[in-house]
C-alpha cells in the first residue's frame, strides 16, 4: 500500500507550468519546469530589466507559475559614460569599468543568483571630484565627473592667485592647485562680505607697500571686521582704519558707517601676513533707538 506521503510527492513530481519563454533581449537560465522549481532571466548587456518584475519565477502546485515573465526594455547607457545616480546594467562584476556620477560618490550594485552561483551586492567606488569652492569666488562648470574641467573666477574687485584650470581625474582629486581670490593692493570694494588680504597671500607680503582698501556696504547696513588673521612686524607694519571713506574721519575700533577705510603700510624689512573678513550687519537697534526718541 502506497503511503499518502509519497502518493503526494508523485503527484507532485509529475506538475508542470510549461515553458516560460524567454524575453526578448534577455536569456532564461533553467529548464526544469516542475513543481517548486524556479527559473531565473537576465537581459542582454545593453538592456534594462523593468522594475516592477521578478527576476525569477517558481512552478506552484496549481501549474501556474507564481509571477510573470519579465521584459527587458530599452537602451541602458554604455558603461564608461557619465550617469546621474542612475541604474546600470553590469553584465560581469568580476571588474568594473570608470564609472561617474554627478551627485554621488558611491553606487550599489547587484548580481542575479542562479543554480550554485550566490548573487553579490556590494558599493562601488566613483572615482568624481567635489565642488572645491573658495573664498570670495565661483566655480565656473557645473561637471564634476571623471575627465570633466572647471576653472574659477573672482567678485568684484579680487584677482585669482593664480590661473587655474583643474580636471577630475580617476581617484577623485582635482589636479592642480586650487587658486585664492584676493585683493590686489588697494581698491574700492562694494560686496556685501568679503575678505582683505595682504598682497601676496597665501605668503608673505613684500617690503615697502601702501595699499588703501575702501570698503563700502549698502546704505542701512554697518561693517564688521573680524582679524581673522594678523602676523606683522609689531610697530613697524601697521594697519590703520577710518570710519568714513577719506583718512580725515576719525580712526576707529568701533565701526558705525556703512563704509571704511584700511590702509597697510609695511617698512623695507621683514614680511608678514594677513587677513581681514568683513560683512554688512543690518543696524536694526540703531533705527529702533531713532524711534524711540521720537
């Protein structure tokens, strides 16, 4: 007599879903079409699989199989060109081609598993370089990826230290220096905020110079000044301030115009640095005192 268990298996054994089929511009991986066993499809390098579709299918008990077969559509992206965080087709992760993103540095990944062979997720490294900003300028370029180029340009007023064009290159890094915006020896400077330097910077400055910045910020607005960095020959090379914009106004530590003026003078010997950061604050409590004594 034939046990109830094993009549169940033979039933088992003997159900069929029938051929999947195979996808256009895709392959099927497994022939066997019986109960509980499971096929599995990939698309051809070049295609995408849509997303709302297994990637696998099983044979249930009621001859059906539990989903439906996949479609791979379309032209992906050829590995190698730039992509913004975008799926890719990777048809072999034994390497990985450059890779580029625009906004990230990373990308996931996954392989399909099929028979013995586990499937692998992982993150690959992109090799993209970073938007490197600098004080008192703008990045000219908006590609950020492998091979792309970006030069700098100043504000109003500021020179660039040096003329740069820097390229992304595969590790990530920008070659070359990044460049400096700084204040060429004197002149008038109407930005908002903005940083003086000492001519020469990041170095030294020379012997024997006499250079006047005029500062000036929107009407309404007062100037603070912060030394955020000071290295002079003390009593020799000096820096000196007016509150207004002619050498007659008063000096000052203490700034209520809405326009100012530094003046450096360094001796024949001995160099130094320096830099001085300056932005408009609104003078709210002074228009508020204005009130109330009326």
């Amino acid at each position: 007599m034939v046990r109830p268990e094993m009549l169940l298996s033979l039933l088992l054994a003997v159900i069929n879903c029938g051929d999947p089929g195979v996808p256009a511009n895709g392959i099927r991986l497994g022939s066997d079409f019986t109960y509980n066993k499971t096929v599995v499809f990939q698309c051809m390098p070049g295609y995408m699989m849509e997303s709302d579709r297994a990637s696998s299918l099983m044979c249930t008990k009621d001859r059906t199989w539990n989903g439906t077969k996949p479609a791979c559509k379309g032209k992906a992206a050829h590995l190698g060109v730039s992509r913004s965080c975008r799926s890719v087709f990777l048809p072999c992760l034994q390497h990985l081609p450059h890779l580029s993103a625009e906004h990230e540095d990373r990308a996931s990944f996954r392989s399909i598993s099929h028979h013995n062979m586990p499937g692998r997720e992982g993150i690959a490294i992109i090799p993209t370089g970073k938007r490197e900003t600098i004080p008192n300028g703008k990045v000219v370029g908006s590609d950020f990826s492998w091979g792309s180029s970006i030069s700098y340009a100043c504000l109003e007023g500021y020179q660039l230290s040096l003329p740069a064009v820097l390229t992304c290159e595969g590790n990530g890094t920008w070659s070359g220096e990044i460049p400096q915006c700084f204040l060429p020896c004197g002149g008038n400077v109407t930005t908002q905020n903005g940083t003086v330097y000492s001519p020469g910077f990041p170095n030294q400055y020379p012997n024997s110079q006499d250079c006047t910045w005029l500062l000036t910020v929107p009407v309404g607005y007062g100037i603070h000044l912060n030394f955020t960095l000071l290295q002079t020959e003390p009593y020799n090379d000096f820096i000196t301030i007016w509150d207004g914009p002619q050498q007659t106004a008063p000096q000052l530590g203490v700034f209520t115009g809405n326009s100012v003026l530094v003046k450096f003078h360094s001796d024949a010997a001995n160099g130094g640095i320096f830099a001085i950061y300056f932005y408009g604050l609104y003078c709210f409590l002074r228009e508020l005192g204005s009130l109330v004594q009326k």
